[in-house]
C-alpha cells in the first residue's frame, strides 16, 4: 500500500473511531460460561502436550480429537485412559474429517496443533462454524491467510488466539513488569529469536521424533514429516513468535502501537546439507536438496513509536537453544543469553552488568506467584508456560473476554513470515506490515499480564 | 550502481586480470627501511597514546606534531620530556598549519588522530606529499571522500591503512586462528558492535574528558568538541569499525570476498536528551537539540559469499560496553558477550556452551604469544591492541609491503558509515557496497595476522 493510501485509510478508520467504535466490525464477546467442551485437532507432540493440560483441568472436557496419523491417535486414546478420563469420539478419515468434529454442536472451542499448511484453513473453517480458536504458533502461510482469518474472527464473532507460550515464560513476564513499572525507562531496542538447532527434528527414523535417519516428509516421524519441506522451499524467518510474541507485549503492539516496516537478510544455507553429508547422505538422494532456507535469517522492525526489533531465526545449524532476548530503554537493558541487567543510576557498578536473578525474583509476576507451582508441576510442559497460555485462552472465553493474544496481535506477529520472504527476495528491500486492526491499535489497551489468574 | 553497470564493470576488470595484473593501478611498495620518521597530525587523547606508543620504538623517531589545542601539545611535549625523547617541532598554526608538517622532506609517513572530518582532507593531502598514512578509525565522511582517499593511495604509490585497534584483540585473534583452522566450519553470519555509553565523553565542563558539565562544541574538551556534533546532525551507524574490522579479517574481505549490500534501520533518539535533562539542562538551549542520531542503529550486511553481518550501533543509552562479537557457521559459534563457544562433536554437552577460556588459550595468535607481554605493558593501552595495530603499520612501511589493513579494505570498512546513514534515509532499503578495489578483492590474498611479527 502506498503511503498516501495509508493515511487516506488511517484518516478514514480515526474518523469512524470518533464517530462511535459500535460502527466497526469488533469480536464479540462470548457467553460468559463454567465449563468448556474443547476439541483438539491434531494429537502429535505438540497436540498431546495440549491434550494433557485440557484433561488436567476441572473446567474442560475434550468430546472429540482429529488427527490423521494413527500412531499419534492411539498416544492419545493411551493418554486418555491413563488419566482416567472418557475417550474422546475420534476424526481420523482423511484431511478434511476435521469438518466433521467442527460439526458438532456440543463443542465451545478448538485447539489447532497441526502442520502450519493447516493452521489457517483449519481456524477459519472453526470460526465458521461457531467455534473459538486457540491456535498453535503461525496463523498461515501467506499474507492473505492472515488477512481471512482476521476477516473471518470479525464477521463470526468468533475470537482467534495464537497459543505463543513464550509470551509467559517466567523471566518474560518478570521482565514485562519491570518495563510496566519503567524500570527500562522508555523502550528503544529490543531483539529476540528463534535459535535452536532442529536438524534432528528436520530427519529422523520414521520412528522417533529426533534423529537415528535421514527421513523427511511422508516416510519421517512427527515434525519431520511436513516441516522439513518448508526449509527445502522457502527462505524467511519460518518462525518468528517465540522471540517477537513477548516483544509484542512490551511495546504495546496493537494497544497504541504497532509494526510498521520490516527488513530481512538470509545468510548461506549450509547446515541441512552438512549435517546429511555427516549422517551417511552422501550419494542418496537427500544430499542433493538445494535448501532454499538461509541458516541465520535476520529481520530488522521498526514500530510506530520508532523502537527497532531485531528477530534472529537460526534453527539449521548446530547450537545451544536461546531466544536471545534484550529488552532496551533510555534507562538500561536485560539480556537473557548472559543473564544480566543494568539499570542506570540503580546497578552497584557503572557501565558493569549484574546478574538478573535478583530482579527476575523481585518483579515475579502475579500469575506465577499465585499459580506458578500448579502450573509447573509434572506433565505441564516448559516451566509452565504452555499451562498459562493455554489457561490464558480458556478464561478468556469462559469469562467473554477478549483474548489475551487476539487476533490482531495473533495475525501481526505471523504475518512476519510471508513478509521476511517477501523482504529477502526483494534484495532485502523495506516491506510495510499491514494494519490488520484497520486503526483499532491506536485506541486498545492490552489485557494480557494485568491480573493474576489468566 | 546499477546490477547491469556493476557486471560490466566486473566483465571488464576480469579481462584486465587476466591480461596481466600489471595493467591495474596498485598501491606501490615502498622502500624497504631499518627506521621511520612519523609526524603525528592530532595529540589530543588518542594521539596522545599513539604518540607514546611512537616513543617508545628503537625503529621510529618522531620528528613533528600538529595540532590546534594548545593543552593537548603541551601535554605532548611533556610526556616527551617525561620519556627523554628530542622535543618534536610543533605545527598548530592554525587549521591547516598540518600541511607545513607534510611539508618536510624528512618525514616517511604520518599518524592521523584528529576529528573524523579532517581525516579524508588530511589523507590525501599526506599522500600527495609522498607521506604513508596510519589514520585513526573513519576514513572520511562522505562516500566520495573514500574514493578520493582510495584514489590517491593508488595514484601516489603512498599507503594508507586505518589503524582499526580492535582487529588485534586477544580474544579476536585467537578467535581468527580458529576461523582459519576450520574449527567454526564454513563462515555463516557474524554479528559485531560499537555498544559503548558515551554520554559523558560527549559533554562535559571544558577541563576533563568525562563528564561534570554539559558542554560541547568549542566551549568542551577533548572528543566533546566535535564528536557530539555528528550525534546532533546525522544518523547512522557512525562507528563501525571496531567491529567490522575483525568481522573483515574472518570472512576474507577483499580476499576472495567483499561486503555487496547493506541496509540500517535507527530507532528513535531518547539517551542524550535524557541524560542533558538528569543533569541539570532544562532550560537551557543543550535541553532544545533534536538529536538525529537513533539510540541504537542496526546494519545488516551481505556478502559476494553469503554471510550475513548484523553491526550494532549504540553510544547514547546507559549501558556495559561490549562489541557483541559473535562468529558462527557450520559446525560451531562464538559469542563475547556470555565468553562462550559450541563445537559441535567436540563440546562436552550437546546444545550447551562451553566457557571460551580454554579455546582462547590454545589459539592465542602467535603475535600474542611472542609479543604479547611487550604490547602490554605500561602506557600501551587496551591489552596491547595499541601497540600491535600501530606496529602492524610501521613494520609494513619499514618492510615495503602492503599494510594488514590496506586502503582498499579499510574503505570497504569505513563506508558503512555513509551507507548506512543513506540506507535509513531510504527508510531502511538496501543500498549496494562500492567496490573501491575494481575487481582486485577476486585475487588477493590477505596478509594480516599470517606471521608473529606485525
């Protein structure tokens, strides 16, 4: 969009904001309710994780599960059982069965975890038929993905909430409170990422999640039966939520404040090939795959209020895990790969970091001091984090409120990927984010982190 | 450049090459010598130290100094009198009094440490009087004062190299042995900095370096003086070097390899103003200054071999110095800021660090090993870095060969100053490197860091 037709739409959506927010498309707010009837699609890894938290809690039963793959279905009937809990009715007839469950009158809501290729038909056909969504990381592949779930939330009524668990990770929102309560001083610069060597998780065996094969694709287990395809065809930052969803929070992102341009370059792709040529590929025909994914792939953001966003995703090459936060104001920073913080005028020692432990323990946040260790305990997955993100969606549409990452946020946050792709093949020319909230950002106020329950 | 023009210009050096290297303008090797006579253009803080460094070579005599500030040569000529070394004669006559100096016919060559302004003017000027050049980092402001710089090294036969400190670290060096014995794999991305709180040094109270006053401009002291204008007027990343230039010497720039686009994104400007305001400015007119520079600048780069560097620039906020190295490809990285390294298949732990300490023992560079307690002692400065990068330039004008930071590669490094600056006019679009060597970068080999001498 043109500069000029920006503000001829930013000009039009302040004017019908004065003339009464009634006159634009909003997502109502559910009934508020007891108790939920949530279905799952998709019981793979990620899915069963989701699958355990739902059968822990008193709030929740699960009538129905989808998915295609019948080793993963029967992990999940195992699953059931062991908890003592009903076996959910199972969809497992084909790709599109999952129509079928959506179907289905007695159920309040979903839960997406399948391969990304699916997330926004999946979550589109769920809102259609009157169901909320709770959705793994990344909405959907292409711009206009984005822009149909966002169309689709606003015409149902039905509210989408993209499950970025890093949003609660305990150091996260302990840092979220300290820039609440200006710690930082105003916010400047902020970077994080997805650094985690998935090469494993990339070829396997067909019979274990990580490694013991060079299988990928319909013969491979688990992840690499689909995500090793998009590091073979497409060259962006794949996975950007885990590093910009708690950033997101911090900057007010779609609460008077938003991504407005974005840049990114793509190193070499080497990592993939090597590790095939290491693992006994050579001469088969998994050695001769041109990855189009760079290893490293940096996107530089900037916002409305002119913070700059570094994004890092590096998941070909051999290295240990981190997001590699650092959250940055006119008064100090925090970064999380050397686990320190300076805050001016405060830290003992001028120009010397200290460690955050102290801080990260003092500025704990209300959820984790209230539920952290009901949230940590065995089978909860991450320190508790996918309990809270799941527990943030589920209150939310208990109580009728909007989600904690609502569809706007949700559709900002992914929509980074088809916007890395399409920054990398322009030369790593400027690409602007579309505004998904048609103004609505300049009036929100967020709701995530600002009680102690969800 | 267009890419069109760019090929055939590219078509056109290739024929050149390969007709005979001869038919290309080189930098003449100058006349082999047992010692050096050095004038010093600027003895404010940093001439100062390389003045002392000067001093306290068998090799070098130095013959005359220039500068305008009449503490900053009084302070010389003590420290002269202090070491027991011949009183220089002293040029401060004004502006351009430094000509006199180049005047001279007993003089080999020049060390430039003045304003960054000066520096290109001063160059050239050297060069045209049969003067080699060792300048202080930032060859010259604009893109065209590198050419100039560049063009007039190749046209006098004079060498010039930026005397860039942080290429002869330890830890780099060490690091740079490992990146030549294959011990990273393939070079993927590099990422480096110049993360350094200067609001103090860029006011003060007219007496001291740092600090107790809000001073700038000819009313301050020492860097005061000018530097705080470029963070007035410009915004870009204004001080590459220091971590460009090991990037430079790792993925063989000029060498086989060269930097080909860049773009830079600024955040928004809130450190200076800030701290004038903490420190007693409001109301005065230092409270008004719009500060173009963004806190924290960020370039990124790509190479003819396809690694990605991300440079960081970040001098206004509060914050630890660091440069924020980090050295990463196919089978292992590096990173400063945690002092820490992963080899894959040779670190105890997979995905986990290891403390780099070992690493940089083993691989200390011979220059270090043999010379390393000599570069670092007293008044040598920073962990011998000083002595070595200063050395590194006599002991090629002494030796008649091409200095380790050449004119063509030190351009190449100083350039992202203007690139960068143009890039963020652009609103961050990607803007092409100039190939200052015209196609030489292909076929040259570096010298740097290959012997334990200089």
């Amino acid at each position: 969009m043109s500069k000029s037709m920006q503000r001829r739409k930013f000009i039009k959506s302040v004017a019908l904001t004065s003339a009464g927010m009634a006159l634009l498309p909003t997502v109502k707010a559910g009934t508020v309710k007891d108790k939920l009837r949530i279905g799952v699609i998709g019981v793979g890894q990620r899915g069963e994780l989701h699958l355990n938290l739902l059968l822990l809690r008193d709030d929740v039963e699960v009538p129905a599960i989808c998915d295609i793959d019948q080793p993963m279905v029967d992990r999940a009937i195992a699953l059931c059982k062991k908890l003592n809990k009903p076996v959910p009715q199972v969809y497992s007839k084909g790709e599109y069965d999952y129509r079928n469950l959506l179907a289905r009158k007695d159920i309040d809501a979903v839960i997406i975890a399948t391969p990304w290729e699916w997330h926004a038909p999946m979550a589109i056909d769920a809102m259609n038929a009157g169901k909320h969504v709770g959705c793994e990381v990344i909405m959907g592949i292409t711009v206009e993905d984005h822009w149909e779930v966002v169309k689709t939330s606003e015409k149902t009524g039905m509210q989408y909430m993209m499950l970025e668990n890093v949003c609660y990770r305990r150091d996260v929102m302990a840092i979220l409170n300290m820039v609440r309560q200006g710690m930082f001083g105003e916010l400047v610069h902020l970077e994080g990422g997805y650094q985690h060597d998935l090469r494993a998780a990339k070829f396997n065996n067909g019979k274990q999640p990580d490694g013991g094969g060079l299988l990928y694709g319909k013969e491979a287990y688990s992840r690499a039966r689909w995500r090793t395809e998009h590091s073979i065809k497409r060259n962006g930052d794949l996975y950007p939520t885990h590093g910009i969803g708690p950033i997101s929070k911090m900057i007010n992102n779609q609460a008077g404040n938003r991504f407005v341009t974005l840049a990114s370059f793509a190193s070499k792709s080497r990592g993939l090939h090597e590790y095939v040529m290491q693992n006994g590929g050579a001469g088969l025909p998994v050695s001769k795959i041109n990855f189009h994914l760079g290893d490293v792939v940096t996107t530089m953001i900037k916002t409305n209020n002119e913070e700059t966003i570094i994004l890092t995703h590096d998941t070909s090459l051999p290295r240990p895990y981190s997001i590699g936060f650092r959250v940055q104001g006119a008064k100090g920073l925090w970064m999380d790969i050397n686990n320190s913080i300076y805050i001016d005028g405060k830290s003992p020692k001028a120009h010397a970091w200290e460690k955050a432990d102290d801080y990260l323990q003092q500025f704990d946040h209300a959820l984790y001091k209230k539920h952290g260790a009901e949230a940590a305990k065995s089978g909860r997955g991450h320190g508790g984090m996918d309990y809270f993100v799941q527990n943030g969606f589920i209150e939310a549409i208990k109580r009728g409120v909007r989600a904690p990452i609502d569809v706007y946020e949700s559709a900002s946050l992914s929509v980074i990927v088809p916007l890395s792709e399409l920054s990398i093949e322009r030369n790593g020319n400027t690409v602007e984010f579309p505004d998904f909230s048609n103004g609505k950002w300049m009036t929100r106020t967020d709701t995530f982190g600002y009680n102690e329950d969800y």
